[in-house]
C-alpha cells in the first residue's frame, strides 16, 4: 500500500509527487489522460508572482490572504528547488515590470518531475477516494465539464474554446464535496484568453491565437455593445465575453495601434496569425475588425483549503483544484500549483 496518492499528473501533482519521494515516501500517482504534464505542458511556463504584496491584494481582493501570502512568500525558494531537481530555466525575466519569475521549458519540466514522481499509472482516474491513506487532489480544475461551467459561469458554456487538457473535468471537486470539503470563493471566475475565432483550434494554437491587445482596441460584442478594459492581463475582457451572445467578441483597432508590442510580437503580428488562421478578420477605412472567441484555461474557484492545502481529513488539494486564491483578478496558477502542491507533500508525509 503506498503511503499517499496523488490524482493528476500536472504540475501540482508531479511536484507534491517529487516531494513526497523526496521525503522518502511511497507515492502512487494516478492520471486521467494519456500522457503527464496537463495543462502544464501545453503552457507558457511562465511561473510568477506581484513583486508587491500589496499589488498582489489590489489585484486578486477576493482571494484567500494565508493562502496567497504562502504563494508569494514561497515562491522564490520552490523555484530554486525546482531548478535543484533539474528544470530548465528558458528565461530568469517575465517580461512584466509587475512581476517576478521564471520562464521554464514545459516539455523539460514534465519530463524532470514525472522521473522523480515514480509510479504513474496513465488512464487510470481517481474515482473514488481510497480509505486509510492521504490523498492529494490535483486534478486541474473544472473547465473541462460543459455543466458545471454552466452552472458556475456562463450560459454560453457550449461555446467557449476549452484552452487547456481535456481531462480537467471537476472530478477533484466532486470528491472533495463527497467527504465533506467546502467550496471556495470565486466559482463564477476563470483564467483564459480571447482567441481569434478561427473555424479550427488546436492545443497548438493557444499561445500563438491569443489576441492579448484589448487595450489598443475596442471591444464590442456581436450586438455592438461595449465593454471597457480594465486589467493589465485582460483577465476581465475574457470573463466578459465568456458571457456575451456565442461568448464571442470584436476587437477594433484603430490603425494607430497596429504597432504596439505585444510581448515579443505586435498586434499586427497577432491580427496577422488570426487571419492566417481563418477568423473573421475585416479592413475598414482606418481600423482592423477581428472577431475573438473566448477560451476558457482554469477555473479558479474550487476546493477551499488551509494553509497547509487540508480541504477535509487526510485530503489536500493543490493546483487548479484548490480555488479561492486569485478571486478577483489573476496571478500565477503554475505558481500556487508549486507552491502548494509541495506544501501538501510536506504536510501528508
Ligand atoms: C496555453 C496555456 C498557457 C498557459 N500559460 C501559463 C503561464 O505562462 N503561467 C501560468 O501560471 N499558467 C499558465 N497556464 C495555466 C496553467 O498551465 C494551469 O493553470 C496549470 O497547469 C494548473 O496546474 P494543475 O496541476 O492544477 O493542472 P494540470 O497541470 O492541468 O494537471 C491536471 C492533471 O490532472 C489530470 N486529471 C484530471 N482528472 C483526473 C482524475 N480523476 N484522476 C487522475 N488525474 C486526473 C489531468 O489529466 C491533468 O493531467 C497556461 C495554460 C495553457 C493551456
């Protein structure tokens, strides 16, 4: 008998997994999909936190104060862990004055944890939660479940893009409320990206069909309604269109705007990639129409927790399905999946 179980092979998983072995234990992890890595693997590997405390509080005011300070005030030491274990650092900069971080190589990182995490059996869900031993909830999250996304967030929930793992479908929460866990704040939020509304996406188009220049443009929706921007991250433009009619959205961008950089690309670039790809894309006098789709990543309401991710007697849960910690806005789910994932290790062992 192992001495824990772990439910998912992403990266809060794999890493409570590697440090459970770390610590000398026994650890049996189960995986839903074909492959380790979740969602992980089809990521930025972009792992991050606020430089500041406070901004972090500005930014994300519903969530949970223990748990986020745990995030911010750990973050530094589990990224140097990680690179211990062999991570491999693709840059030491995110990019934004806002936060601090590191860039990781998906692919390398899977591959790095997934041999320190042991036994994981591919295909085989946890359905059931065993007796007589810890188990850690990993399981990413619910975006990849049509009802409980129309339950919580939005009645277009058939129209959203899934951006993530397909295996992701609230199964840790539904355990958790079977032994008696309670829920998060935040239900009705989730982190996503507007997509060019292309006839085809594909998990290869996530990154490059972002269309992550709201604030250049307008937004309107397919009644010509407007909606106005008002996160760095664009967090509350996808809510937004998650709601409208098709949870479908126009940016019009004015040509003025057609150079601002957008990370290490512009938003020409980005209108460039959504007309390749087949979205509508329309040239009026003076202004580019793209019509956007939201895509929907990681919900971030779920299981609530504690400070050492207890969500009920000998259950954690780390990652996506522990909710309640950017409610409000968006930081880093790579990073709470971290820091929290190896924080359950440690408390379970
Ligand atoms: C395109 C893209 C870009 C992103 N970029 C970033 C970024 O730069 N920075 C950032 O912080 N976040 C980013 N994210 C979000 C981030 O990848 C996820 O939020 C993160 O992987 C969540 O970690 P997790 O361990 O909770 O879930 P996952 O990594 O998705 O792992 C969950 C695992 O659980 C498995 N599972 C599901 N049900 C069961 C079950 N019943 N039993 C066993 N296994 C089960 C799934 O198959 C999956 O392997 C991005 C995501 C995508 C898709």
């Amino acid at each position: 008998m192992p001495d824990l179980v772990v439910a998912g092979a992403g990266m809060a998983g794999l890493v409570a997994a590697a440090r459970a072995r770390e610590l000398g234990a026994d650890v049996l992890v189960l995986e839903k999909g074909d492959r380790p890595g979740g969602s992980m693997l089809l990521s930025s590997g972009v792992v991050w936190r606020y430089r500041d405390w406070e901004r972090f509080r500005e930014e994300c005011p519903g969530g949970d104060p223990e748990l986020q300070h745990l995030v911010w005030e750990r973050l530094g030491d589990d990224l140097a862990w990680l690179e211990t274990l062999g991570a491999s650092v693709v840059e030491r900069e995110t990019g934004n004055p806002l936060t601090t971080g590191l860039r990781l190589d998906p692919g390398k990182l899977t591959e790095t944890l997934a041999r320190r995490a042991s036994e994981i059996r591919l295909r085989e869900p946890l359905t059931e939660l065993p007796e007589g031993m810890p188990v850690i909830l990993a399981t990413g999250g619910f975006q990849g479940n049509v009802d409980l996304v129309r339950r919580h967030i939005t009645a277009e929930a058939t129209n959203l893009v899934l951006r993530a793992n397909p295996w992701s479908a609230g199964d840790g929460l539904r355990l958790a409320l079977a032994r008696g866990a309670a829920l998060s704040a935040g239900l009705d939020e989730f982190y996503g990206r507007n997509l060019a509304a292309a006839p085809q996406i594909s998990p290869g188009d996530f990154v490059p069909l972002a269309q992550v220049y709201a604030k250049h443009a307008g937004v309107e929706n397919l009644r010509g309604e407007a909606y106005e921007p008002r996160t760095w991250s664009e967090i509350d433009v996808v809510q937004w269109t998650a709601r409208q009619p098709a949870a479908r959205a126009r940016y019009i961008v004015p040509d003025a705007a057609l150079r601002e950089p957008v990370r290490d690309r512009t938003v020409a670039d980005l209108i460039e990639a959504a007309r390749r790809a087949g979205a509508p894309v329309e040239q009026r006098n003076g202004e580019t129409v793209v019509e956007v789709v939201a895509g929907i990543t990681t919900t971030l309401g779920g299981i609530r927790i504690d400070g050492r991710a207890r969500a009920a007697e000998g259950l954690y849960a780390a990652g996506a399905d522990a909710g309640g910690i950017s409610t409000g806005g968006w930081s880093s789910a790579l990073a709470s999946a971290l820091v929290l994932g190896k924080l359950a290790a440690e408390d379970a062992i």
